[in-house]
C-alpha cells in the first residue's frame, strides 16, 4: 500500500493583499494592491501607481493565482494593456477588505457622520451645541448603524431627523443676507415672517434695502428660487450659527445693536466699559480725519468682552487679540469678563505661574 508524503505549506501566496474586484460583462477581473493603499489613491493623496499595486497583472481570481485571459480582458476593455486595465479596476472596482479594515473604516465614518451632526445642530434646551462624545452617545441610543455606501453627509441629515424625535436637538439656522428692489422690500419682510426667520439687522437705505436674518436650512432652496424671482441678491453669511458666535472672527456680522451707556451691562463691569468705550470713541474721532465728526448711533459690541467698539476694522481685529481669547477662556469656566488692563495683569500671574513649575524649591 503506496502513501503520499504531504507536506505542510507554511506560506500562502497572494492573500496578505487587497484585493479590488471589477465584473465587466459577465467576467470578474481582480488586481492585487497594498493595503491602505487604494483608498489614499482615490483620495489624490498617492500619485505613485507602483506604489499601490503589488504587480501590473490582471487575475481572475488573487488569492489561487489564477491569471485573467487575454481574450476576456480584449471582450471586456477592448485592449490587453494590463496597466490601462489595472488603472480602470483601480477606480471603479470594488475593495475587498478585511474584518479589522471594515471595522476601521465604519469606525472614521461614524465620527465624520458625528462631526457633521455637531456642527449643524444645537440643543433646544440649553441654546448651546452638542459636543461630540454626547452626539456619539445618542447616536448609539437610537440604535444608528453606519451604511459604508452611502455619504457621510447624507447619513448625518437622516441622523439628524432621526434624533428629533427622541431628544431635545434642533438644526442650526443658517444667516443669509438678502437684497431686493425697494418696491418689493415689504412682501420679503412678509414672507420671512411666514417662514420663522430672526432678523438680525435690516439696511433699508438705496434703492436696494437689505437685510440680514436666520432661516432654518430646509427652506434654503425655496428662499433662494423666491429671491430670484424677485431679481434680488442672496448671500450665503454662515451655514450654521451658534449661540456663541462671537468667539469667530469670520461672524463679526453678528453684533449686538446698544447705546452706548452701559445700562444693559452687569453693574460690576459697567464703570470700566463705559470708560473704554469713550476712549475708543475719541480715538475713533481722532482717526477720521474729520475734527468735527463724532461715533454716535449704533456701535459693535462684543458680548464676550461687554465691550464696544465704533470702528469694524477695529472689532474684527479685537477678536485677534489675547484681551479677547482670555475672555472667552473665563466664559467657559463661568467667570465674568476682565477689562483689558485686568486681562494682561492676569496673564503675567498666570505666566509666573508656569515658570515657577518649572523649578523645584
């Protein structure tokens, strides 16, 4: 009685790979890539071709090493240049990957579909933004699961939708700034009224008053064919606003419209800022060119710092400035607000305070 000697294989060909699987009429070609790589080569990030596939052969099947044939590769793509097929499967083949890569993948797209949600939505209750562990956390709770498919974007609308009927969460408003002929000023005025928009500020001066306000974003694609038929201007200020908006510099739009008395203004702070505020008008007065003009009216303040300010160019550059992210530092932990001089005094202390750490007594 004859045996066969069997010898134990301690390697396996062409299976620690990624593989991308293209089926063209009725024929499934396959192409053998590195891991990680297929991905940043749609992405733009690799631009070297060696780099991603492990060879310029076209198989039948990878992981047996069974090779394509050249008359199904001339049926299917009309050539048999392996490059120029290698490149087609590349970019609309299929990525077969593993469990640990799959699980990966899903993990980066759950957070990109958070983040998105994050940015666009605020909480009813406190008027503050979600953060994101506390948008994963309710993701969860509803059960969300990820579809590889499908767009993050997309996801995170239906999410969105989704949450709604569960938990205190809202869209954030989108700012738009709209301008239209004079004659037609009254029926926007109407139809934002009818649409629940917050007027910010209204500019009804020239032949073409304007006005800014805040318009939930389901309503974007009927104000912007509304606007239009008007022959007005549309303008796109943030996608979304947040209650918080003057800690951007991009959002200076957004000020608030107060004499400048400090009446409406903490009593602990009102001395100092009304002292300020008419420095700035003096300088303000002085710059101008003009000896005889005087900042009166409306003035930007910043609700942050309980400062006011005449000048844009000003204000914008305020938000720059360490008096200003100190402020907002404060704000986080529930501090009221330091002047300008305070603030620089409380920087040196704290300055002090980390190079002390740096010495052992």
């Amino acid at each position: 009685m004859s045996r066969t000697l069997v010898q134990p294989v301690g390697q396996k060909r062409l299976t620690n790979v990624a593989v991308v699987r293209l089926k063209k009429r009725g024929t499934r070609f396959e192409i053998a890539c590195y891991k990680n790589k297929v991905l940043s080569w749609r992405s733009g990030v690799e631009k070297d071709l060696d780099e991603v596939l492990q060879s310029h052969t076209v198989y039948s099947n990878v992981s047996k090493g069974i090779l394509s044939k050249s008359k199904e590769l001339l049926q299917a793509f009309g050539t048999d240049d392996q490059t120029q097929i290698c490149l087609e499967i590349l970019d609309k083949g299929e990525l077969q990957v593993a469990g640990k890569e799959r699980e990966s993948q899903l993990s980066n797209q759950f957070r990109d579909i958070a983040t998105i949600v994050m940015q666009k939505t605020f909480n009813t209750e406190t008027q503050r933004p979600y953060t994101i562990g506390m948008i994963e956390r309710l993701m969860r709770d509803i059960h969300f699961a990820v579809d590889p498919h499908s767009n993050s974007k997309k996801q995170a609308l239906e999410v969105i939708h989704e949450l709604q009927k569960h938990f205190p969460i809202k869209r954030s408003p989108m700012r738009l700034r709209i301008g239209v002929p004079e004659k037609d000023f009254a029926s926007l005025l109407e139809k934002l009224n009818v649409w629940n928009a917050s007027i910010t500020s209204k500019d009804e001066s020239g032949s073409h008053p304007s006005v800014i306000c805040e318009v939930d974003p389901g309503l974007y694609r009927d104000c912007s064919e509304f606007v239009s038929s008007l022959q007005g201007r549309f303008e796109v200020l943030a996608y979304s606003v947040h209650v918080e908006e003057d800690t951007h510099v991009d959002h200076y739009d957004d000020y608030d419209d107060a004499p400048s008395g400090p009446s409406r203004l903490p009593k602990e702070s009102a001395d100092s800022v009304s002292q300020l505020s008419e420095n700035l008008q003096k300088q303000t007065t002085i710059s101008g060119g003009n000896g005889n003009a005087k900042v009166e009216g409306k003035q930007n303040k910043c609700s942050t710092c309980n400062a006011f300010f005449g000048d844009a160019s000003r204000f914008r550059d305020h938000f720059k400035s360490d008096w200003h992210k100190h402020n907002v530092k404060r704000k986080t932990r529930q501090l009221p607000p330091l002047t300008e001089e305070e603030c620089k005094a409380d920087i040196e202390v704290e300055d002090l305070k980390s190079d002390l750490k740096d010495y052992s007594f």
